[in-house]
C-alpha cells in the first residue's frame, strides 16, 4: 500500500509513528511543510522538516516533540554575548549540525529535497520526506495593530516570539511562483491514500496546499484523502490553530469547521473525537464522509490506532 | 608611543600579551596572518586571528594557546554522524558561534577588516586587530610525492592533517591581487616601533608580507623594525618553521639565517636568544643590530622581558 501524508511538524511526526505502526509494510510518502522555514545566523532552518525526520529517525526530543535529545546551547550562548539576535529563537548545537549540512548544501547549488534525501540517509526515517516544493514559499502573518497599522511577520516571530496573537491575515510569500518538489505530484497520484494528519489547517497544510499543483493534485487523484481534525471540542489540542484560522475566514473553532475549510472538493473523509460525533451530520451533510473515533494522540497505541481508524475510512471510501 | 606587530597564531598572541604588559600606555595596532583562514563546513574561520583576539580578549584555552576555554564540540560530533568532513579539523561549539557571526557578516558584504573589529567589540583585546588583507590570500603549500609528481594543499592541511612534511614550496594563492586591508599601511607609517614577534617567517610574517604594498611600506617606514627570532638553537621553539624554511630557500635553521631571509632592508633589529649569542656578529655584518637575550615564552614575566627587550633595541636604534 502506497500511502502519501501532507505532515506539519510535532503533531504531524508523532502521527506518522502512529501510522508507521498501523501499516508497517506501507510505502510512506511525506510532504512536508516549509513555510516555517527561516535563516537564523546564516543557517537555513527548516523546523518541520526537521522534526518528522528527528521523530522518525529517534533523534527527537520526546518531552518537548521538537528539536534533539540530549540537546546542548554552546553555540546559542556564545551567539548571546556576541549580542546576535534574535534572542526568541534559540538553536540547539546538535540541531545546528543539521543546519550547517544543509546550509552548505544549498549554497553548493543542491535544491532542499536533495538536501533533504541526503540528512535523511543518516537518520533512515522510514519514510521518503519531500519538502512540498524547493522554492522560497515562506508563511507570513500580517497583523493589525490597535491603531490600524498593519506589519507583517515571519511566521516563526508570529509563533515563537509573539505567541500567536489574533492575525488579520495570513500570505505565503513566494508561494504563487513555487512548484511543487520533484516527486510531490507523483506522490499524490500514484498514492493508494492519501491523509492529513492532526495539523494545522492553515499554516501547516495550509502552507504545503498553498504550493500551485498540490491541491490541484489532491483534488483530482483517485486515491480518497482523508483527514483527522485537529480541533477537539472547541480548542486546537495543541498549538493555536484557533488563532490563525479566523485569518483565513473560519470564524468557528471547530472540527466541522475545519472539514468545511477543507471542503468536499479536497477532502473524502474526517475523522472527528467522539467527543464531537454530534458534527458528523453536518459534515457529512457537506459532502464529506465522517467517523468519530478517539483522537487525543495520548500515547503510541493511541496513534496506531488513529491511523488505522483513518486506513479503515479510506478503504471504505475505496469501495 | 604607537606600536604595531605583524603576528601570527599561538606564537604572535602568547608575545602580544607580553608587550602589553611591557608597555601598558602604548597604542597597539597588530596586523594579523589571514593565510591560514579556510571555509569549513560553510563557515569562514580565520584561526590566527581569533587566536589573538582570544588569547587578548580573556577567551583563550591557555593550555594549548588557541581555541576557546570551556570548549565543547558537540557540532562536530554530529557532523561526524552525518559523515561530513573533514574529519581532521575539528570546530569546538563556541568557537563555530564566531564563525557563524563572521560568515553572516562577510556574506552580507561586510570585508573581514569591518567583521573582526565587530568581533572585537566584544572581546576588547586592548589593541586593534587588523588582518592584513580583506582579500583571499590563502596559504598553500606545494608537496612533492616520492614520483616526484606535485600537489598543492592548503596551509591547514599540510600542518593539521600532514604534520607538516617537507614542502617543495610555498604559494600564496591570491596575494599577488590582495591588498592591504584598510589602516595596515597608516599603521605601519604611523608607528614609532613594528614588531616581528616569533612567529614563524614563512607561513605567519611571510603570509603577511606577501600582500603588495606591506614589506615595501616596511621598508620604507621611519620607525625601527625590530624582530624576534623563533629559532633557538637549530629548532624552532614551537611549530614547524625549519619545514618550511627550506621550501623558501633557507636551508639552515637558526637565529642567523631567519634574520638574513628577512634581510636588512625590512630588517633594522633582531633579538637571538643567549643560547645563540654567537650568532649575533653574523646578523650585524648583514646589516642589522642584534642583541641576545633571554628569548623562551615561558611565563608572563619573562614575556615581558622579551617585550620590552625588543623596545629597548627600538629605541636605541632610534637614536
């Protein structure tokens, strides 16, 4: 079985462990986000990239779902008395080792999916991890301040430093001109299925959807799409989702909500919490084929059996 | 008074230290080797000159007279994981956050005279460290195999990885475009005393005066130029000067021979050790005064000693 994933970061790899566990002997393709993608000193940081491949490749820092084990901040610390900034963003010396590959990479002329493949050899994720394009298509978030003005940040100054306040707006920046990464589109058609994880709508999928082609790709590939919602009563069950998806228009906090986002056209099934099965009307009344299972990925059985619940929904899409 | 020092890496710093204890008023301007410099992993790393800025500015790992104190290298662990070389130059971790500060900045188009002194700012040396060219000018050294067929390696890889064989001959790539980086040629006309410490003649001092326009504004300049020899006895004090002493020509090791490569007309002063007393007739019939004294760097004081030692034939030949 050809399974293709659109994966963000720390919601997204412990889903594809889950997945991983599900189906051991599928094929896996991720496409992974790179609007978080920032250059910090010089290095190129691709966050979410980085950590589906820490998380598969058992490098992750299990407590946080981010960055390394064991990690250390030699290099931060000396960053620090140098007076370098920006001081909301700290790198770990191990993590930097990634960074300096990758970096050295890409000025030698390698586009970030060969850059990409080649971290991967060490860590052996078991999965192919393409980036969803190797073109600059970075996630900003413009903001409105009390007296109207607008700016727009990175979105890793929107999460990390400013900690998600209420967005006006969201761009991917470069996105109109991207492509997607070679292998994304063939990875779509020639999936078996294809799933979205538990991440975030709008600047996790959103940003790899943004890429020109992939919805496209998605839209019309025989594989069903089947989606799990990351929103759980009315709140995101990690990270601040709610905030940034009344910038795109979602006025409502709510799995229903995010099926609609999505819509018919995208998506063939969605799995909702049971918590929230008395939306599996409403979002089958909108085209799109629901279950409510349990969706707290609280430990690994957990996850497992989350991915084989959305297996079982797209198999019977397939029927 | 106005001192400048022409300096190298261990050597030139462990003697600066020395000077600015001799002369705590005087105004220090050291131009430093940037021959030595090389791109490691994307990073632009200048070993001599961080060397003095460290060793002056309270940073230095005394034991080995160059990288930082405290270092840790657990960048270059996983860059060995990653099987990304090379392996025989290792990075510690706080030192690589100066060469990331200094490759951002030289990316952004600042020349390396504008980055050091930004480095500087914070280590406060308590002299004004100048490379002596913001131009590439790169140390290499050509080696003949036993077939007698010639190769050229970089000054780092033939002293840290080949332990320095015997070198067929010297090149600087680059240096015959360089020049002097910005305020090497007033320092040089403006001081009252220039100072050789000893630093190898070759690869250090050598490196500096293969930049156009340094020896002829030494030549010229109406301040004493004055000396001190790295040799003592037949063997250099520290390093591997007598290896590449002959690949300029000089086939002799000693106090003698290093002072008559130099020669008269860049040299006015040379300070021998006691031990090679009887060498010093033989440099004043090449022309240039030379006293013997104690010159073994084997604690600050005695340093000091040969600091002020130096001033002192400075200043008689002054007269």
């Amino acid at each position: 079985m050809r399974i293709t994933a659109v994966a963000g970061g720390v919601g997204g790899s412990r889903f594809l462990r889950g997945l991983l566990a599900a189906a051991p002997r599928a094929q896996v393709t991720v496409i992974g986000n790179v609007g978080d993608d920032i250059t910090l000193h010089g290095l190129r940081v691709c966050p979410d990239l980085d950590t589906v491949m820490y998380a598969l490749g058992g490098g992750i820092h299990e407590g946080q779902g981010w960055g390394r084990a064991d990690e250390t901040f030699a290099v931060a610390a000396e960053l620090a008395e140098y007076g370098v900034g920006p001081d909301w963003f700290t790198l770990g010396d191990r993590d930097i080792a990634t960074h300096l590959v990758r970096t050295q990479m890409l000025d030698a002329g390698y586009p970030l999916s060969a850059v990409t493949e080649a971290l991967c050899a060490r860590w052996k994720p078991g999965v192919r991890l393409l980036p969803a394009t190797d073109d600059r298509a970075e996630t900003h978030v413009i903001l409105a301040d009390d007296d109207g003005k607008r700016r727009a940040v990175h979105f890793q100054e929107y999460w990390v430093r400013l900690h998600a306040p209420q967005a006006e707006s969201i761009v991917f920046v470069g996105a109109e001109k991207a492509q997607p990464a070679p292998g994304v589109l063939d990875a779509i058609a020639e999936a078996d299925v294809v799933l979205f994880p538990p991440s975030n709508p709008v600047v996790s999928i959103g940003a790899v959807l943004a890429v020109p082609g992939i919805r496209e790709a998605l839209e019309s590939s025989a594989a069903p799409v089947v989606g799990l919602s990351p929103i759980i009563g009315s709140a995101p069950v990690r990270g601040m989702a709610d905030k940034v998806l009344a910038a795109v228009g979602v006025s409502e906090t709510s799995a229903a909500a995010v099926a609609e986002y999505y819509g018919p056209s995208l998506l063939d099934g969605w799995l909702v919490d049971e918590a929230d099965a008395q939306q599996a009307a409403r979002v089958e009344a909108a085209g799109i084929r629901c279950r409510a299972v349990p969706l707290l990925m609280r430990d690994a059985d957990a996850t497992a059996a989350m991915a084989r619940a959305a297996l079982d929904l797209a198999a019977e899409l397939k029927r």
